[in-house]
C-alpha cells in the first residue's frame, strides 16, 4: 500500500515538474535582438550594449531589451541568442555583399533545444533593398538563396524539421518595405507559422528605444506566445 502511494507521488510530482518546468526560448534575430555579452556565438555583431560606444538610443542594459523582458516577465528561459546586427536573412547583404557568413539561413542551425523560436528579421533585407526572387517551397540551390522569398522559405521548413518540437513565431518590423512584409505573410501562411506583425514601435536611430522595446515584448507576447500558457 505504501509503495502504491510512493509510486502515486512520484507520478504526480512529475507531472506537475513538467507543467512548471520554464519553456525554453531561442531568438534568431538581427540588431534589434543583440547585446553585447548576451548572444551566441560571443563572435557575432552586436549593436546594442557595446562597451564605450554611445549611441542616439537609450537601451542601455540586457534587461530593457524586448526578449530579456519576455522572459522575465513570463517565467521563460533563454536557451540562445543567435542574432548578428546587419544580418540579412538571405544571402545578399548590403550593396550587394555576400552575406553568407552571418545570414538567417546560415545561423538557423544554431539555436540548441528550444520549445519555443523567435524569429525577427527582414529588416536588413528591406533596408539593403536585396533581390526579392520567386515564391519557392522546395528544390532550394544555393543561388536562390541570394534572394529573399526563397531564403525565408528555406529558413521556416528547415528550422520546422530541425527543431520539431519547437512552437515557431516570426516578428514582422514596422517600417519594411511593401514587398519584405507581404513575403513574410503569405509565407509565413503557407508554413502555417504565427506572424506576428508590429505596429507603432517607438525608436531611436532606427532600432527600438525603451518604449519601443516594451511594445514589442508586450505584442508578442499578446499576438502569440499567451496562447501557449
């Protein structure tokens, strides 16, 4: 009777470990996304928090930037950082540079055993105005993956099989070009991934500020990641 009751309570007690154990979460993102000191690997370009470097925006610590304030406000584990300021998710970077060794396609491998994926990205390939390129869900080559709409489907159905387990959410900047955010929409439909589309981000030299930064927290927590709690 005794071992009955022991083997209940073990039973129940890891249950209840399972459902109060801290999601995991991994960003894959660009400049808006870094830290200095808080991404993975240490290599990776980081826009905010360099040291005795000043800049025109007021996020001045780990703690003000939108994934930091996701996961402490909810109780979330950070599993990786993976973002590279002036990252496009292509191949094609600014003035026609080739991007490979910092693109989205390129980091997607990299983000450990996360439950959840934040992706944010886009606005380095709006910005550099890269090549736009065909709406294309398989037989990638290495040259269509220079433009936009094959690398971002690329990137979703690589990442959908790489991490199954993983709820995956992409984050659509405010102020990209009409053809970057309609791209990631219909895409993002088809791979049938949340898009979350932000709206009226405040910011400083073209990356969110300390308000900018808690709006986007808040709409993605809101436009998604509520519903998984």
């Amino acid at each position: 009777m005794m071992k009955r009751k022991f083997l209940l309570f073990v039973w129940l007690l890891t249950i209840v470990s399972g459902v109060l154990a801290q999601k995991k979460v991994s960003v894959l993102g660009d400049s808006y996304s870094t830290f200095y000191g808080h991404v993975t690997p240490e290599s990776n370009i980081c826009w905010y928090g360099l040291p005795d470097e000043k800049k025109e925006n007021d996020v001045t610590k780990v703690e003000e930037t939108w994934w930091h304030l996701l996961i402490e406000e909810h109780g979330l584990q950070l599993e990786r950082n993976n973002s590279f300021s002036g990252a496009t998710i292509c191949n094609t970077g600014y003035k026609q540079a080739d991007f490979s060794d910092r693109s989205f396609v390129t980091r997607m491998e990299n983000l450990g055993n996360p439950d959840i994926i934040l992706i944010f990205g886009g606005t380095n390939d709006s910005w550099a105005g890269v090549p736009i390129g065909e709406f294309q869900y398989e037989s990638w080559t290495k040259e269509s993956l220079y433009s936009f709409r094959p690398a971002f489907a690329r990137m979703l159905d690589y990442m959908m099989k790489r991490y199954p387990r993983a709820k995956i959410f992409n984050i659509t900047n405010t102020e990209l070009s009409e053809e970057i955010t309609t791209s990631m929409n219909e895409i993002c439909a088809h791979y049938g991934i949340c898009n979350i589309l932000l709206h009226d981000i405040d910011k400083q030299w073209g990356h969110p500020s300390v308000e900018g930064m808690k709006s986007i927290c808040l709409q993605v927590w809101k436009a998604g990641l509520n519903a998984l709690f």
